[in-house]
C-alpha cells in the first residue's frame, strides 16, 4: 500500500522513468526497424537526460534558453 507522500514522485517502470517507457511503448504496436532504433534513442535521450538531473520540462526550458540567447529585449524595436 503507498502513502499519500509517495504521490509526488514520477512514476517509474523498474528503473526506467515512464516518459522513456513511451517509444517503447511505440515499438509494441509499430514493429518496424525504424521504430525499434527510433524506441532505443529516445530511451537513451531520456535516460541521459535522468541522469544529469532534467526532467522533461526542464530540459525544454533550458533549450528554449540556450536558444533565445543571453540578450533579452524588453521592448520590441517597432515600438523604441
């Protein structure tokens, strides 16, 4: 039986975070060659992404970042 504190934890299937559990998932009901590399990347991208300590979320908020650059504009030009 869990406990209610155990409500915040992402679910996990064995070691595996649910989220990379998802192309696998994928794979069961597209059996192809492309969809088992496609299955084994993406499980990989994710496990990277576990171990450096990003979520998904996380690591889209830090690419949306990274690519909007240092710089940050307060108000658009047109209106200077």
């Amino acid at each position: 039986m869990a406990h209610w504190r155990d409500t915040a934890r992402s679910v996990r299937f064995w070691i595996v975070d649910f989220r990379a559990c998802f192309p696998l998932l994928i794979l069961l009901f597209h059996v192809r060659w492309w969809t088992f590399i496609f299955a084994i990347v993406a499980t990989l991208f994710f496990a990277m992404l576990e171990r450096y300590g990003f979520s998904v979320s996380v690591f889209l908020r830090w690419l949306r970042a990274f690519v909007a650059g240092p710089r940050k504009i307060a108000q658009p030009w047109w209106k200077k």
